[in-house]
C-alpha cells in the first residue's frame, strides 16, 4: 500500500525500493497493480501523516 500510495502522488519524484530477492522485487511491483484509493482510504493515510 504504502508503494501504491507514493507512486501515484505526483510530489514525489522517485521512491527508493530494497529487494533482498526475486520474491520481494515481485512483491514490490505489485504495487502497480492496485493504485487506486478511494477517499475514505486516502483520508485515513492523510491523518496518520498528520
């Protein structure tokens, strides 16, 4: 989620991730498949930046 969320703020200009395998650089591109939120989600990442 917290991927999804950053790629798809147009702030952020690049997101650093680590992969110690395969798996984890699988599992880290997944996050390409669902980026959408709806408001509800986006409030609740909102204030638990805040």
């Amino acid at each position: 989620m917290a991927l999804a969320w950053l790629l798809r703020d147009k702030r952020v200009t690049s997101v650093l991730i680590w992969a110690s395998s395969v798996t984890q650089l699988l599992d880290n591109l997944k996050a390409l498949d669902n980026m959408q939120f709806d408001d509800v989600e986006l409030n609740d990442i909102e204030n638990a930046l805040n």
